[in-house]
C-alpha cells in the first residue's frame, strides 16, 4: 500500500497541508498556511485559523506530525480501529460517513473504488 494515500482515498502527497510542512522557505509556508484556511473554509466549510494549520507528514504516519483535522478525523480514526489498509478494505465500504465525505472528493471515491477492483 502507497504510505502516501490516506485512509480516505486522498494523497497526502499533494495535499496543502503536507506541501506546506515540506516548504523549507518560511515566509513561502506562511502564504501555503494562509491559502490552506481559506481553501478549508470555502470546500469544507471549516473555521480554521493559521494557527490551527500545523505540520502534517500524512494520516498515516506514526511520527506524530499530524494535522489537528487528521487527528480528529472520525473516517482515520475507524480504520486505524479496526486494522485496515485503507477503507477500501473495510466489509462496511462505502459507509454514510464516506458517502458523505465522498459528496465533497470524488476522486478520493474512484481511488478507493479502484483498489476494490484490484483486490
């Protein structure tokens, strides 16, 4: 399994949030960070503050850089409960939660649709 997918079906290596924690240039990460809050706002609806945007290595790393919204991620949190790869894996695949999440990342379902296929 790809580290870099997300339980969810996302890339963690394309996402803001991991782009701006690799940016070495810190005035660079500072406008990532801000573009991050307002990206945040207008696709989930979400309050975030510049503060609130922390670094993050991927949902699925152990290093303990991880995003606050990762953290609290109720789709992260039952996979890593219940063991799974991804939830592609899980026998309760596509669950209202995803169905929902999905309404908002598509492309995060076609992933997850397509290791399903491959399995």
């Amino acid at each position: 399994m790809n580290e870099a997918l997300a339980y969810c079906g996302l890339v963690c290596a394309s996402c803001p949030i991991h782009l701006a924690t690799l940016e070495s240039n810190t005035a660079e990460q500072e406008k990532m960070r801000a573009e991050i809050v307002r990206l945040c706002q207008e696709h989930y609806g979400l309050a975030y503050t510049r503060e609130d945007i922390s670094d993050c290595d991927g949902c699925r790393s152990e290093s303990g850089r991880l995003f606050s919204g990762c953290r609290n991620c109720a789709i992260r949190n039952c996979a890593r409960q219940k063991g799974l790869e991804t939830c592609a894996d899980c026998g309760e695949y596509a669950c209202a939660r995803l169905e929902a999440f999905f309404a908002t990342e598509p492309d995060a379902r076609a992933r997850l649709d397509e290791i399903r296929r491959m399995e």
